[in-house]
C-alpha cells in the first residue's frame, strides 16, 4: 500500500543500493542520466514496478547457515523445510506432490497455485545440513505433543524463513536499483523500500531474540495457543504476520507505522498429524499484552468459528500455504477464484478494483477481499472455499 510519505531521500542518508556511500556521491547523480532509463508510464505504474521487483527476486537468493555458532557447520547449505517433508508435507500429498503459490506462475499458466514435488515445497536456503538436522530434531524426528521446545521451535523456522526472505528482498531492491537507478524517481519503489528496510530489520531483530534463546537453552521466550482438531486435514501452513486489527475491525498495530520500534508479530502454524490437526499461535512473552485482546479473541471462538477465521486469515497473511492437491480439485473455479484473490493480495488493490479487473461475482465478494487486507475479518460468513473440506 502506498502512503505517499517517507519518499525522500536525504543527501547524506546511506545510498538505498547498499554502497555504503552517502546518497549524493552515488546513485543520485545517475538518477536521470541511466543509459536506459525507466519510462515515467513505468516509473507511475506500481502494477508495471511490482512486475519488475518480482522478476529481480526471482532471480535473486543466496546460501547461508542463520545459526550465529558456525564452529559445527557442516557443507551444504541445505535447501531447508519450514514444513517438515516427512510428517507433514507427506500428510497432504498426492503421488507426492502438492500445490502451493508461486505469483509468477499466474504469468504463465493463467494460475498463482502450481503443483509441484513435496520434496520442493516450503524451502530455503537458511542452514547447513548439520544445523538443520540438529535444531530442529524435536519437530522432524518427534511427534507433536505440544512441548514448550516444540512450540518454539516452529516459530524459530518459521522466523528464520522470514529471515531469509526480507534479506532476498532486500538484496533485489538494491540490485534493482544498481542496475537502473533511474527506479529512483517511483515513489512506489522508495516508499516500498523504506517499509520493507524496516520489516527487514524487525525480523532480524527476532531472529537474534530466537538464535541467543536456542544457546541458551530459554525455550520458554513464547506465549502459546494451542487448539487441537480431531481431524487431519489436507492444508498445512507457517507464517508469521503483524495482527493489523482486532476480529471486530478495531485498530490493534499500526502496520504503516515509520517508528523504528520493532512491531509485534504472531506465529502461527496449522500442522497434521496422524488423525488430527494442530493449530499453533504464539508470539514472544515481551509481545504479549501488546496483543493480548487478539489473543483472547481466537481462544474464545468454538471450532467453527476458528475455521472461518483460519480460512480468511491464512490466505490474507502467507503465500506459505500448502494444499493436497485433492484439497484444490474439489473446489469450483469461484472459491479458486476467490482464494488466489486474497492469496495475491490482489483484494487490496484499490485501481483494479476501481477498473472492474477483480474476478469476483458480487459486491459482497469485493468488500470481503477489502476488509481482509485492512486485516478485518468477516466472522460472519465463509468464504467460498474452504480448507477444512476434506480430512
């Protein structure tokens, strides 16, 4: 979302490539003399700008092992699970496969979700093979039992993966920039850069919270929520997200907030096990009553309401949702429609809207996209797909 502040770029403030050098001695003066500059159609057009970011991270990753202590690394970097592949990704496949998002597919095959091998899904390139299998033993070798170190140790994958992707994001903004710093002159890119510099910083925050509670052994950093439902479904999901309102709609985080002060997030993880279903949600005790109402909120709602709001909540908040290919097939092409909407963040999109470019058949569908991006959860109806289908 755009908020057309925090645009500036002061002289002196360190150049948004990450040169290290002031702004006016680097890329301030190739800012309108690029070889091949961005034409302002481009440079107004935050569709045409987000096209471009998306493409540059595509083709932007890196290997590193986020474990501070590296006197045990051990080579490769593996390309690491934030849902273990056995015990839950093998939970919900079919022929081994499973669908997940990938927002460039749409551009090819007309989709966001794809198929693709489990032994794809959910990965990055955040440890090395010693560190990945010994962290996370609790979680890939054990059944879920709901042990303090367990509960932690989702939200410690789960905030590493984060981790990982603010720094690819990142790492793309200033190649961009690098490549053409005529991207300069789009608000919408500076603007972007500044809110992502500081998600980037809040996560990198976190995750030195959760690496120095691992060598210490102080597994106990989280409150938790648990809900068990008795029976396995085929969706699994890990995500983390800044809880912008209460289920009522009231303001609860200011999410466009430029103060430096680390902004509070919520863990949460939707996990089968062998004839039931976990719902995990946590967040750090010094988070707490920051966000307590928001808590109290969820632990009040019965099983069916928790469903409504899992399924407007999960696709509002993560790509990171991962569906048994079977899960997928058994919905009408609305529900597709309507959940690669939300899913997309498409429903925030203000100009399609506007332009009549949403796939929706109701008015009621598109203030329902609406209200889940402001972060307002309708608890009073479903939304036309449902993840809790089939079991």
């Amino acid at each position: 979302l755009f908020m057309g502040k925090n645009i500036k770029i002061n002289n002196s403030e360190p150049c948004l490539c990450g040169s290290g050098k002031k702004f006016k001695d680097c890329c301030k003066k190739n800012m309108f003399t690029s070889s091949t500059p961005y034409s302002q159609d481009i440079l107004n057009n935050p569709q045409r700008i987000n096209a471009i970011l998306q493409k540059k991270l595509d083709d932007t990753d890196f290997k590193i092992c986020i474990y501070p202590d590296k006197s045990k690394c051990k080579l490769p970097i593996k390309n690491a699970h934030a849902l273990q592949n056995n015990g839950v990704l093998s939970l919900i496949s079919d022929s081994d496969h499973v669908m997940v998002t990938d927002l460039l597919n749409k551009v090819r095959n007309g989709s966001i979700i794809k198929r693709i091998s489990k032994n794809r899904a959910t990965t990055f390139y955040g440890f090395c093979e010693y560190h990945d299998t010994f962290l996370f033993q609790e979680i890939e070798l054990k059944e879920y039992q709901n042990e303090v170190k367990q509960n932690f140790l989702y939200a410690y994958r789960m905030v590493a993966q984060e981790y990982h992707k603010k720094e690819r994001v990142i790492t793309s903004l200033q190649n961009c920039i690098k490549e053409n710093p005529s991207i300069l002159q789009s608000p919408f890119f500076v603007e972007n850069y500044r809110m992502m510099d500081l998600a980037r910083n809040d996560v990198k925050t976190m995750i030195n919270i959760f690496n120095e509670a691992y060598i210490n052994n102080t597994f106990d950093i989280l409150h938790n929520y648990v809900y068990k439902f008795n029976k396995q479904y085929q969706f699994a999901v890990t995500t983390m997200y800044v809880p912008a309102s209460t289920l009522n709609g009231e303001q609860l985080i200011d999410i466009y907030s430029k103060e430096k002060d680390r902004l509070p997030s919520v863990f949460l993880s939707v996990i089968p096990n062998n004839n039931c279903t976990y719902f995990i949600m946590s967040c750090l005790n010094t988070d707490y009553l920051k966000i307590k109402s928001y808590f109290d909120e969820i632990a009040s709602l019965d099983e069916t309401m928790l469903m409504r709001f899992l399924n407007w909540t999960l696709p509002t908040y993560s790509e990171n949702i991962v569906l048994n290919p079977q899960l997928w097939n058994s919905w009408n092409s609305q529900a597709k429609k309507q959940y690669e909407s939300i899913i997309s963040g498409i429903g925030g999109d203000f100009e399609k809207l506007l332009n009549q470019e949403i796939p929706f058949e109701t008015l009621d569908d598109i203030q329902a996209a609406i209200n889940t991006q402001l972060g307002i959860i309708d608890m009073q109806t479903d939304p036309n797909f449902n993840l809790f289908l089939l079991s």
